[in-house]
C-alpha cells in the first residue's frame, strides 16, 4: 500500500456529492429522507471507512450537508442549528445519527470483537498493539480502561489510542473482564 488516501478520499466524496445530489432533488418526506441516509449512505460510509481513515473535519463536513438537506425537508430555517439535526428524539432533535457516531459505533464495535477473539492471528495482533500503546504510555494496566487518560496527540500514532478516545467521547470503557489483555506471556 501506498498510503495515499487523496484518490479515495477524492473517490468517497465524488459518491457522497452524488447521493446527496440525488436526494436533494427528490421530494422526500424527513422520515424518507433520514431512512434513505442511514441505508444506503451511512451503509457505504460504514464499507468505505473501514479502510480509508477520515478525519473529523471531512466527517463534520459530511454531516454538515446532510443536515442542510434535512433542514430543508423539515421546513427548518438553515440558520438553525445543525447539531440539532443528529440530537434523539428524546432531546428535541431529529435522531439522526451522525457519521462521526457511526464511525465510532463501528470502530469500538470491531475493537471489542477483535479484542476478545483469542483464536485468530489479528486478535492477537491487536492485544499486542494494545500492550505497545500501553508501553509507549508507561502504564502497567489496560489503557483502553482509562481512557480519558489517552493523550490526544496519541490519535495519529496509535489504532487503539483512537478507540481509547473514541471511547472517552461516549464515556465507555473496555475492561478486561476475561483476562485477554494481559501481555501473552503472562497468560501462557
């Protein structure tokens, strides 16, 4: 691999800017229109994040696009609040899901898999990146337990820091409550 994320990035926006170019020119009611999103454009986003990494602010600005959509089939004025858009019913909002949350979902969701798969060769690969994260912190524990420890500088340096901070953003944690995260020698 190259490492060169610009033509799919450049690929991905390409295929955002169509869908919702597409739905913006349909007459679709808000609960259509938010079925449609989650379906089909949160379903590629979910594919095509699993291997091309976003960062925030391309996310936000996916976000913020859809929300300008929504809005208008709300018959909400766009000067209102974006955010509101993504908030649950329960808070007033839409209950969108954001991007950022489905990519969150998804890389907790495949961590906590992988992080209890004692039986394939790439979860033993993560609990040894999890033990590298963990000597590069100096800590003795699980830091995926502590996460709001995680410096945030770690983002760009570490897979697992990322889960970690992801996990700070909706105060969860990843305990180890089977005993598979401690280093492999100490559990052979």
């Amino acid at each position: 691999p190259t490492l060169n994320w610009l033509p799919a990035k450049r690929k991905l926006r390409d295929e955002v800017t169509k869908i919702l170019t597409i739905l913006r020119h349909k007459t679709l009611s808000p609960e259509e229109f938010k079925y449609t999103i989650q379906s089909v454009l949160h379903s590629k986003l979910r594919y095509y994040l699993a291997v091309v990494p976003l960062l925030d602010s391309e996310l936000d600005d996916i976000d913020r696009r859809i929300a300008h959509i929504m809005k208008k089939r709300m018959h909400m004025a766009q000067s209102c609040s974006s955010p509101l858009i993504f908030l649950p019913d329960t808070e007033y909002g839409a209950s969108l899901p954001s991007i950022k949350d489905t990519r969150a979902t998804a890389l907790i969701t495949t961590a906590h898999s992988l992080l209890n798969d004692r039986h394939s060769m790439l979860g033993q690969i993560i609990r040894m990146r999890l033990s590298h994260l963990q000597e590069s912190l100096g800590w003795a524990e699980n830091s995926l337990k502590t996460p709001h420890l995680i410096p945030r500088n770690a983002w760009n340096n570490h897979w697992c820091a990322r889960i970690g901070i992801l996990l700070n953003r909706h105060n969860a944690t990843i305990t180890d409550s089977h005993g598979f995260l401690r280093s492999e020698e100490h559990t052979s």
